[in-house]
C-alpha cells in the first residue's frame, strides 16, 4: 500500500521542484515526474506510473490538471482507479476519492477546469480573429520572401557555396535548401 506521486509540468522552462517537495511530505515513496503537455494522454511517465500502481496503492497529485486537462479523461482514469482499487488524492484540491465527499469535489472540480480551458480556448480564438481583422499578421515574421528567394537562387547559380548563402542570409541550411528546393534548384 504505497503512495505514489505524479509530478508535470508543461515545458521545460517550467519547474518541477513545488510538485515534488509537496508529494514528498505527503510521503509518496515514488514520484513519477515529467515535462510534457497535459493535453496528450500519452505521456511516458504517466503511463509508467500508471503501471507501477497496484490494488491498495494511491495516486497523489498536487493539482488536477497535473494528470488531465479534461473532465472526461479524469474521469475515465478515477474509474479505472475505482476498478483497480487504487485511491487517488488532490493536496491542493483536498480531495481523496476514497471517501464520498472527495469524489463529489473531484467531480464538481474537474467538470470546472474543463470549463474554464474551453472558455480561455474561446477567448484566445477570439483574439486571435480580431488581430487578424486589424491586418496584424500572427506567428514568425516570414524570413524568406519571393524576392529573397530569387536572390539566393541567383547567388548559387553564379557559383555560392551553401554555408556562404547561409551566412549572407543569416539563414539557416534548411531555410537555404527550401528556397532552392522551392525554386526547383536541388
């Protein structure tokens, strides 16, 4: 009857050390930890987590969202947790499925988190819909227009090697390769 800890975090500029030291003085014996996207739900170290768990066991996070970012994919894990008579705990939500009240608040807060993603989603498509409205041109700044790329195919012609067009350019070799590629020079 161990208690094991799952600890992510979304990219790698992103610390882990809050999560653990929680899970630690929770005193989970192993703590799985990952930097990846909560969004893709096939996370190596989750799935390792997931299959280190046996019946007795309990899961701890510090956060719902830490695990999933939707209601359902929760839920579908708390079932198989329910199944597999593993517990699972939220410090910072103070739930513990293992008793009734924890798995309403676990419910009602999962069902809010996925409500509060989908209205951020709605609002970033809405401001990305009003920039582009205004002529504000979104993502990287294009480096190679068709102008740039005639040039680099004329300079490779007269006989430039492809780290010269790369530092005349301040491109890198892909860059260089695609303009000649897209001006069918390869």
């Amino acid at each position: 009857m161990a208690r094991v800890g799952y600890a992510r975090v979304s990219s790698s500029g992103q610390k882990l050390d809050v999560q653990i030291d929680k899970l630690k003085q929770d005193g989970c014996e192993r703590i799985f930890t990952e930097k990846w996207s909560g969004l893709d739900q096939t996370r190596p170290e989750l799935k390792n987590c997931l299959d280190y768990l046996r019946e007795g066991d309990t899961l701890v996070v510090t956060r719902l969202d830490r695990l999933a970012r939707s209601a359902t994919h929760l839920g579908q894990m708390v079932a198989m947790f329910e199944s597999q008579k593993i517990g699972f705990v939220v410090l910072d939500q103070q739930i513990n499925t293992a008793a009734p009240m924890g798995k309403f608040m676990f419910h009602m807060l999962a069902a809010f988190a996925e409500f509060e993603w989908h209205i951020r989603k709605e609002r970033q498509a809405d401001g990305i819909a009003k920039a582009k409205q205004k002529g504000i041109q979104l993502g990287r700044k294009v480096k190679i227009t068709p102008e740039v790329s005639k040039a680099i195919q004329q300079d490779r012609l007269s006989g430039l090697k492809i780290a010269q067009l790369m530092n005349h350019y301040q491109l890198s070799k892909a860059s260089v390769y695609r303009a000649l590629r897209d001006n069918e020079m390869l």
